[in-house]
C-alpha cells in the first residue's frame, strides 16, 4: 500500500496573536512543525503545541526560521552559513527542552518560509542548516523539495530526508512552490484534495503556468493559516483512504 505523512505548520501564535487552527488540524496530520520563536511562537505557545501533539499521536518537528518576527519569516535575510548554523541549533535547541519535560523526542525538522526556500537553491545555506540538525539529532529526518540542494546534501551527508510537497500552494517544473500562494481563498476544496492524491498515487502535478510534471511525494504540507485548512486537510484525508493510501508518520516511510 502506498503511504504518505501528512504535515502541518503550527504553533505560531505568539502574545495576543492568534495564528492557525492547531487543535483542529492535530486531528488530520501526522507530522506537526512547531514555530520556534523566530518567525512565530513565543514560550507558552511551544510548550502548548508540544503537548497537543503528544495527545493526538503527532510526531514533533522544528520549524526554525530565520529571525525575522515581523515578516513572519518570510523576508529573505543575508546571513553567514555560521549565523544560520547556529539559528537553526538555538531554535531546535529551545524547542528539545520543551520536548524532554513531556518525554517525547523532535521527529524531524522542516525550516520556514525565506529560509526554507533559500535553503533550498543554495548548497552552503543548505549544509549550515543540515549540520545544525545532525548535531542535534542524527536520525532527525529533514524535510526537503524535491529537486533541491537541501535534498542532495542531506543524502551525500546521510541524513534521512523526506521529499516534501504542497497542497495548498502552486509547485514549479522543478519540484519547488511559489512562496506566496495563489489567491487566498480554497474554492474548490475537493478538487485541491485529488490533486494531492494524483501527487501521491501517479508522482504528478500541474504546475501553476499549466505544465504537467513529474514529482516525488513522501510527505504533504497543510498550512495551518491557510484560511479553510481543516476543511481541506478533512478533504485531503477523505480523498486519500478513498484511495487506499495509508497515512502515517514520516517515520514510518523514510
């Protein structure tokens, strides 16, 4: 039987503000990327977020970024490989401990926003942030486009990586997303639900100017503030057992 992991970012209200729908997306995913206080997050929502996951079964990953608060992480930043090296330790480093005082451990790591996709076309940016993850955790999986410097490194590096693909934004012919998304309303929420099951089961995709491609999928994000995401992940999880693809943690397929 095919298999998928089902991620979602979350954890990234901070003070007053509300972002996301956590407890409610806890009940579709498999795999959640808890803020680290970077882009989003602040103490209290960690170690919150933490224990949602550990009572729904989700397995726990950082969702480090760069520090950038006030773009939500989404502002590309000139930074040292050093500097992003030790971002990214800082920030697994912040969330392990909330990790350890409930006795579950950090699954994975999938970086955010501007780092991400830096991260992604860039080989030195890419080996920064995969050192920071070995150091803490060498079985720790990464998760990675397809196509990508992040995903090459880590299999030259032996690092576990999952191939990473969206359900709520546009990819290109390569494998990669258009950062922003297109419009900000789900119209058509069964459709964008078979399309992942096209992703998953026949390895292709519509790219956003209208090509057909091929694309590997072993884990599907589901943005939490996409407005509509437990809609589409309820969609997405109805589509996929119609499907018979069995969802399961990332640590169960890589």
């Amino acid at each position: 039987m095919v298999k998928i992991d089902l991620n979602c970012d979350m954890g990234e209200s901070f003070g007053l503000y509300e972002i996301g729908n956590d407890e409610e997306m806890m009940q579709y995913i498999t795999s959640a990327n808890i803020a680290c206080g970077f882009h989003g997050g602040d103490p209290y929502v960690m170690k919150k977020t933490v224990a949602l996951a550990k009572k729904y079964g989700v397995g726990i990953g950082a969702h480090p970024a760069f520090p950038d608060l006030l773009g939500f992480g989404r502002r590309y930043m000139t930074c040292t490989p050093d500097e992003v090296r030790d971002y990214v330790t800082y920030q697994l480093g912040a969330l392990r401990e909330f990790c350890r005082a409930q006795d579950v451990q950090i699954q994975h790591c999938k970086p955010h926003g501007a780092l991400f996709m830096k991260a992604m076309e860039d080989k030195q940016l890419a080996r920064s942030i995969l050192e920071a993850v070995h150091d803490a955790g060498p079985n720790m999986i990464i998760f990675a486009l397809n196509q990508s410097e992040v995903y090459e490194e880590a299999i030259k590096m032996g690092i576990p990586v999952a191939k990473e693909v969206y359900s709520d934004r546009e990819h290109t012919e390569t494998g990669s997303i258009v950062l922003t998304r297109k419009g900000s309303e789900i119209k058509d929420y069964d459709e964008m639900a078979q399309r992942v099951v096209r992703m998953v089961k026949e390895g292709k995709v519509l790219t956003y100017d209208g090509n057909d491609v091929s694309i590997e999928a072993q884990t599907v994000c589901i943005h939490g503030d996409t407005p509509g995401a437990p809609i589409l992940a309820k969609a997405i999880v109805r589509a996929l057992n119609a499907a018979e693809v069995e969802i399961t943690s990332i640590k169960n397929i890589v």
